[in-house]
C-alpha cells in the first residue's frame, strides 16, 4: 500500500493556479445582468397561445364532438342538378331543362283558325290548367303570371303554322328585354330557330322577381332548344295534315283521310329516288313494274275507282327538267322535255283501267319525277279529281 505522505508530498510540487493569498486579496465582483424585460413577456405570451390551442384542440374534440374525436375528412360540395332532356312525340323539338321545373304542351288546330299552334311551356313553378294559352302581351296572360307570382321563370316554345308554307327561314335573336304589357314588371325576349323544313320560336318570360339563378336557368333552357331526331313531322287540323320530311326536305299539304307510305312503294329502283308515295288507300309496296319508269304493280292493282295514287321521286339537280309551273294541271313533257304540254285525258301513259299521268320539272336545284293516277269515278267527279293537283301544287322544296 501506498505510504500517504508520498502521495502528498507529491501533490505539493504542482504549480496551481491561484494561491490562498489570491484568495485572501480578492472582492466579490458585479452580479450579472438581469434578463431583458421584452424576452420574458415574448414567452409568457408564446406560453399562453400554446395553452390556449391546446385547450381549443381539445373543446372541438370532446364537446363540438359529441361522440369523441372523428375524421371527418374533406368536405364535398353538393353538385348542381342534372338538367333534364325534353322529347315528345308530341312535338318536333327537344331542349334541356332544370329538374324541378313542370312543363306542358299544348296544341290549338282548326280548320277555322288563320294559324294553328303548337307550344310547350316550362316554368319554375306549378303551372295552372291552360298554362299553353298564354304568352306575353296576351289578353290575359296575367292567368299564368299570377299563378308563378313575381319570382316567375318561363320559357316557351312554340311554333305557329298554316299549310302549304314555304320551306324553312333566317334564325334570329335573341332580342332584348321588352316590357309585358299585360302583367306588370315582367319582361320577355324571343329568338327564332329554324332547322330542316321548320321553324318555331323561343321565348324568356321573367318576372320582375325571378332570381339571378332562375334568370340563367331559363337562358340556357332557351339557347339548348334544337330540332328533335325526327325523319318525318305531321300537322294537322283535322281536315287537311301538312308532312315534313326532314331527311328529303321537302313538305306536302292532303286531305287529312289520305295515307302517305312510311316506306318506298318501289322496292328495287334507287336511282331516281323514291321520296313520297301517297294515296288515297294504304299502299303495298312491290310487284312488277307496269311501265318503264318503273311503276309498282301493287300499287296500280290496289287502286280503286274513287282512289288516287301521287308518287315522286328525286332525279339529280334537274339538269334538262322544265321549270316548275306556277300551277299543276294535267300534263305531260313536250319538245324533247323542254315544257310541259297540257293533256286532259290521262291515257297518253297507257296505264290499263286507270287514268295516270307521268311529268317532270326542276325545283330548288332538284329534278323532280311525278306520277299521278286515278280511277275512272275519281276522274269523272272534276272536285275530285283536282285534288290530286291542289296536292301537287302544295309541294315545297328545300335545296339539298
């Protein structure tokens, strides 16, 4: 073992720093500086708004919460409503509209009418019973605007027809706002489409109410309205019926009883193009053909002697065709088909047991191909027989 005073004595031979005299000598010093007054305040404030989110943390937890903690993950807005899509059999039209808002369509046609009326109403609220009879201006479409009440949104469409009218017009609109005489406060503005062989207006009607929502509502439903997929349309006042036919363009006024084929009586020509047959009887298509522009047999042996039969078909652009006459009468081609040359007795065709004519001429850059046929009652009474050629003279040609 180590003997003590060695180790000590040892101890003594080091140098050290300060000595006890040092220490004797020495007065105590300055005390340090305190802290700065604005750092203390900066973390007691710091301390307090993190006492104060944890506190806030835990209020939305177990009091906004009733059920404890949840996620509630992130938050949807609901989507606007899906417009709906107007179709009718009823009408030529379609268009789109909000969900929510009713919709009607009426139908005025009479024989005594100067125009008849076809319109469907779409509103933002319920709509009364003769809701179609009223528009803007109308001597009582305050009936219709005081059922809405002044936050009233209305879009009508409507078209106003008589027979035997031209083809077609110029789109337009729409117009500006114009006041509503009848109802106070509401406005109104139209535009007009015209798509294939019709034309039909659209209307925004507002009342001095209607919200902006509402106000954009009926703009969009008024802008979507187009020509509904239709190949062919009918008008009718119950006595004579108007058909469009929107894949061939053209429009033909009867007598509401007669019977337009829905397919080509002519079941193996496409050149020239069968585009109407038309009779006084339901047509059968088919059989051999009875002359060398290929008339169907069928429809000659069906026709009886108080029947009519009209069938048109479609030739190119009518190169070497005459022009059309004002008026068509009994006739057939002449100088080389230059012009058409009257012929009263329906037997230049030489078709057996009926009377039948076979003409042509040029229409809105089409060539135009007719056979007209009857039998011998039906040409012995002249009413009757005019009616085949006040037909005829109804046609109306769009260019293709």
């Amino acid at each position: 073992m180590a003997d003590p005073r060695t180790i000590l004595r040892d101890l003594d031979r080091l140098d050290t720093p300060v000595s006890w005299s040092d220490v004797r000598r020495r007065t105590p010093g300055a005390p340090p500086p305190e802290p700065r007054r604005t750092g203390r305040l900066l973390g007691i404030g710091v301390a307090f708004a993190i006492a104060a989110a944890g506190i806030l943390l835990l209020v939305r937890a177990f009091v906004l919460s009733p059920g404890g903690p949840t996620n509630r993950g992130p938050i949807s807005v609901p989507a606007p409503p899906t417009p709906l899509s107007f179709t009718s059999p009823n009408t030529p039209w379609t268009f789109e509209y909000p969900s929510g808002w009713s919709v009607a369509t009426t139908r005025r046609a009479d024989p005594s009418f100067m125009a008849n009326m076809l319109r469907t109403v779409v509103a933002n609220g319920p709509l009364p019973d003769r809701a179609g009879d009223f528009g803007p201006n109308s001597g009582s479409d305050s009936e219709l605007t005081s059922a809405l009440g002044d936050s009233g949104a209305v879009v009508l469409v409507e078209r106003f027809w008589v027979h035997a009218a031209g083809i077609g017009g110029e789109p337009r609109g729409p117009g500006p706002y114009a006041r509503d005489a009848q109802s106070p406060g509401w406005t109104f503005r139209e535009r007009a489409r015209c798509e294939g062989t019709l034309c039909f207006h659209v209307v925004e009607w507002l009342g001095p109410a209607a919200s902006d929502e509402d106000r954009a509502s009926a703009a969009a439903t008024a802008a979507s309205v187009r020509l509904a997929d239709v190949e062919r349309w009918t008008e009718t006042d119950g006595e004579r019926t108007t058909l469009h036919d929107e894949d061939d363009l053209f429009t033909v006024t009867y007598p509401a009883a007669w019977i337009p084929s829905d397919r080509p009586i002519n079941t193996w020509v496409s050149s020239p193009r069968e585009i109407l047959a038309l009779a006084t009887y339901p047509l059968r298509p088919g059989g051999e053909a009875v002359t060398d522009f290929q008339l169907p047999g069928n429809a000659v042996e069906d026709l009886g002697p108080d029947d009519i039969l009209i069938w048109v078909s479609e030739a190119g652009t009518g190169d070497g065709f005459p022009a059309r006459p004002e008026h068509l009468e009994p006739s057939e081609p002449c100088d080389e088909w230059s012009r058409l040359c009257p012929e009263p007795t329906g037997q230049a065709v030489g078709v057996p047991g009926i009377r039948a004519w076979w003409l042509g001429f040029r229409d809105a850059g089409r060539g135009i191909y007719v056979f007209v046929g009857m039998g011998e009652r039906a040409y012995a009474d002249p009413a009757r027989a005019q009616l085949a050629w006040d037909v005829l003279d109804s046609l109306r040609f769009g260019p293709r």
